[in-house]
C-alpha cells in the first residue's frame, strides 16, 4: 500500500485524471439512484408513509387500492375481527384552485378519519384534528412554491367545496400527484355535491398492526403494505427499466476503471519487469496494483457521494429526487468490489512478464 501511494504521488497529473472520471461516474449513477428512488416515492410515498401494515380491499380490485370498494359495514366487521386499530381510507385525484386563481393545482385527496394513524407528521401550522372548522386540509410541502401558505382559503376544482388550509406536511406524494389530507366527512361533502346519489365507502381499510389471522370477510382481502404498493399503476415498470439503467451503468463505470488501470499497466511493463528482476515478489506487485485501485476508487466514492449528497440538498422540493442511504451504501460498496475485480486483469498481465524479456536482456 505505500508503495502504491508514492506511485500516484509520482504521476499526480495522470492519476488526478483517472480520480475526476471516478467521481463524475459514481456521481452519474447516485444521481441516477435518487432519480429512481424520487420517482418510486412521487409514485407510492404516501402508502408507504402510512403506520399501516395490511389493507383491507374488495377481491376483484386486484391488490389495486383505487379501485376497490369497501362497504361502512366491512369497516365494522374488520373492527370486530381484529384488535388492532383499524380505520377507513379513501384516494381520489382531483384539482385544486387557491382563492382568487384561475390556475388549477394537481392534488390526490387522503380522506381519512382525523383521530387515526394515518395522520401525517406536521410540519408547519396543525393536523386537521386541531382545529374546529368545517372543511380544513392539510397539504404537501410542494404547494408552497404556489404560493399557498397557512390560512389561506383552496376550492375544489369540481364540486366548489372551499378547504381552509390548515397545515403542511412532507414527502406526501401518490401517482406523481401531491397529497391533501382531508377528513372523511369533507370528502363526503365534495362527493355529494358532484353526485347526490353518492353513499358513504372507502377504498380500503387500513390495519395498524399484524392481527390479521381472525379477518375473514367474503369478498374481501387482506393485503401487505408492500403488495399494495408494487400493484399502484406503473410503479413497477418504471422502477424496474430506472434500476436496469442503474446497474448496468454501475457496472459499466467500474469496468471502465478497470480497463484504465489496464491500459496503465501495459505502458509500465517494463517497470514492472525491472522490479521483478531486483526481487520484488508478485504478491507485492499485486498488492501494489489493488491498492492503487481501492484508494482511487474508495476517495472518488466519497467524494462522489457528497458531491451527490450536496446537490440533493440544493434541488426544490417539487422535483422527485430521494438519496436513501443503505441503498447509496450499496452502490458504492459495489462500486469499490467490482474496480477490485476489474484489477485482476492488470495482476494477471503483470505476472506473464517475463523480466529479462521485457528490458530487452534476451536479444
């Protein structure tokens, strides 16, 4: 290893070169990572935000939580089936107008019952819950860079219902849609002004916990968060074609190193022949080419991830990026192996040089 070190002393220009590659490839590929994993949260961050476990569903909705239906009577079953908290949740996209706009705002209205544990985590003003007037909403953070703020006064775009704003929460997205927690009674309210004939239901149940064994309601099923969340529309297919992307570039990147260290390699055959021939062992030459390579590899991986890490903290709420770390801890890991085996190409040249050959002793 201190050999390797006083070799990338020597050639520090050369080196450098190879170390801005390095990092602007682990920075491509975290920066793909957090791509992939913003637009899985922009699609499912809100179910899975939820203190649920399971979900209670209609059977013919094929574990899609939008499209089941679920009777107040099958809320009150469940409740007596299980002893965990149990509470109704319905999804509907639908549009926003802040007062005295023209311009129509995407939101999914989160109806749920002000008193459970779907209640988001507030992040500026109050929970529904707190405050005593009749329709009252609480929004994603990505509405203040419209101009919403506490207080202020949104109409439904399709009923005219009016919401009083009451606080903000984050990371609250549904189908690349941001969220508005509303009571189950104002979503009532808004369903019947658009249609008379509307009755009462939910999409789902939600269940806190995991007594679920005794729920045996014909017609109904019992689904895990995690089923719940890879059956939303186009959550697989995009998630699976981003992280096919991720993978072969993390791939790609490190063999890239590894061919640079090959091509190294070859112009310093000769060196490598002249310490063979004063006595250097292979197993010190190998070491030497490794720790070349997992020094580079391991200082452009750092500095990478907080090149990435520092953007991320600079982008606006609205746009779907979300580093996670164990999964950034993966990559980078990987990362590091897959240079490391891309070096045993170079040891393997080393070790079929044949010193008196290769300084030319042999003419």
């Amino acid at each position: 290893m201190k050999l390797a070190w006083k070799e990338l002393k020597h050639s520090k220009t050369k080196y450098l070169l190879i170390e801005s590659i390095i990092i602007l490839m682990i920075f491509m590929v975290l920066f793909l990572s957090g791509l992939a994993n913003g637009l899985a949260r922009a699609v499912s961050a809100s179910i899975e935000n939820a203190d649920a476990k399971y979900f209670v569903i209609n059977e013919d909705a094929e574990n899609i939580i939008t499209i089941s239906s679920v009777s107040k009577e099958a809320l009150e079953q469940v409740t007596s089936m299980t002893t965990d908290h149990v509470t109704g949740l319905d999804i509907q996209r639908m549009n926003l107008t802040a007062k005295g706009e023209d311009t129509k705002l995407d939101v999914t209205y989160f109806a749920i019952d002000p008193n459970s544990f779907l209640v988001p985590h507030i992040t500026e003003g109050k929970a529904i819950s707190d405050i005593d007037t009749e329709h009252t909403i609480v929004l994603d953070a990505s509405f203040q860079d419209d101009n919403i703020t506490v207080g202020d006064i949104v109409e439904d775009s399709t009923s005219g219902i009016q919401m009083t704003v009451v606080g903000f929460t984050e990371d609250e997205m549904y189908g690349h849609s941001p969220v508005g927690f509303i009571t189950t009674e104002t979503y009532t309210a808004i369903n019947t002004k658009i249609n008379p004939s509307y009755q009462e239901k939910y999409h789902a149940i939600a269940l806190q916990g995991s007594d679920v064994d005794n729920i045996d309601i014909e017609g109904l099923s019992v689904i895990d968060k995690a089923t719940i969340v890879d059956n939303l529309p186009g959550y697989l297919a995009e998630q699976l074609t981003i992280n096919m992307i991720l993978w072969v570039l993390v791939v790609v990147s490190a063999a890239i190193l590894g061919v640079f260290f090959y091509v190294i390699t070859i112009q310093k055959l000769k060196q490598f022949g002249v310490l063979k021939a004063i006595g250097m062992g292979m197993a010190e030459l190998a070491n030497m080419i490794t720790g070349q390579v997992l020094m580079l590899s391991l200082f452009g991986v750092i500095i990478g991830n907080a090149l990435a890490f520092g953007m991320a903290s600079l982008l606006p709420s609205s746009m779907p990026f979300h580093l996670e770390i164990p999964i950034v801890m993966v990559i980078s890991f990987v990362f590091i192996l897959i240079s490391l085996c891309t070096s045993l190409l170079s040891i393997g040249k080393v070790a079929k040089v044949d010193p008196m050959a290769i300084i030319g002793g042999n003419d």
